[in-house]
C-alpha cells in the first residue's frame, strides 16, 4: 500500500507547480486566497483559504481549489454573491473579504 502511495506521488511531481501565495494580490477569488463568507440565510460567517487538494484542510482553515465552494467563489469579489450546491440544497453566500498572504485585496 505505501508503495502504491509513493507510485502515485512520483507520477503526479512532474505536473506540479510551486506558487509563492506571499507574492499574490488582487482583488478576485483565486487560488491562495483567503475568503471570508457569509451565508445570506443564517448569517454564520467562515473563513478560509484556497489551496491545492492535497494541502487543504477544513480544520486548519484551507479547502480544496476543486471543492464545490471554492469553485462557486472563484473569480467573484469583494461583496459578490455565490450559489453553493450543498447538502441542505442551494445556499447563498455573500464574499464579505479577499485577502492574500493576510492583505487585503
């Protein structure tokens, strides 16, 4: 199984990028953001960043850059609406902030 597991990783290096997410900005949703959102109907806010799916983790605050929420929020700004497909159906988020490597957009 391990081995598997080192196959895997070794196939996978060669397609794979290093980006500096200290050296982005801008004023979108985009990889390496850090997003806070508020749900329209409940009000709860969360926040998080846009990683890749192998370094994204929900409970240290990242989510995966393929995950339905981050491909709802992906090119929105500051103040825009998005529609998550979720469990509990359609759920309306507003983009309360985007920020890169802990500024603002």
């Amino acid at each position: 199984m391990l081995e598997a597991r080192i196959r895997d990783l070794e196939s996978r290096l060669p397609r794979c990028n290093v980006i500096d997410i200290n050296s982005m900005s801008g004023d979108t949703v985009a990889f390496g953001a850090t997003v806070e959102i508020r749900d329209l109907e409940t009000e709860e806010t969360k926040k998080f960043t846009l990683l890749g799916a192998d370094e994204a983790d929900y409970k240290n605050g990242s989510i995966s850059v393929h995950s339905p929420m981050a491909q709802a929020l992906l090119g929105k700004e500051e103040g825009e609406e998005a529609t998550v497909n979720a469990p509990r159906g359609q759920v309306e988020y507003q983009i309360v902030s985007v920020r890169y490597n802990g500024r603002e957009a």
